[in-house]
C-alpha cells in the first residue's frame, strides 16, 4: 500500500449511558477490513479498556465512517487498518 485508508470525517461514538453514569472512560482498538471505494466491510475489537462497555459503540461509529481508500500506485486497493477509539468524558 502506497497510501493508507483515512477516515474522511472524525469518528465521533456514542458514549454509552452505564459507561456515562459510572464516569467510566476507555479505549477501544479496532481491526477495520475497507474496500476500494472506501466502504468497511467487516470490522472486529482487538482489544478493549475496559472490557463489556465500549466496543459495540465503537464498531457501530468505525462502521459508519466514510473512508478514502488505500492506494498503491494510485490504485485503489482493499487494506486493513486498526483505529483505536478514545472515551473521554468532557
């Protein structure tokens, strides 16, 4: 790959209520299959701090995302890449 996928727009998640009530914050790392028009079409947790209260937030939000493909050779080529999803609470 010449040049990676990017995320067109921030990944922006739902922050979930329990995760919210309890002033839990966390990180999720995902694992993101993105097609050559820019479309994810399969995507999985790697890993999740804590675990049992984001991930299902975060794949729905990388899900979403719109993407410009990875190229090679100014190509667009299906590629992998991990993104790692912040909560914060603000």
């Amino acid at each position: 790959v010449t040049n990676p996928a990017k995320a067109l727009t921030p990944i922006r998640p739902i922050y979930p209520a329990i995760a919210r009530e309890r002033n839990i914050t966390g990180r999720v790392t995902t694992k993101l299959l993105i097609d050559e028009a820019g479309v994810v079409v399969d995507s999985s947790v790697v890993n999740a701090e804590p675990t049992g209260y984001f991930e299902a937030s975060a794949l729905e939000a990388v899900r979403k995302a719109p993407f410009s493909p990875a190229t090679r050779n100014g190509v667009a080529v299906r590629s992998e890449k991990q993104i790692v999803v912040t909560y914060r609470l603000e």
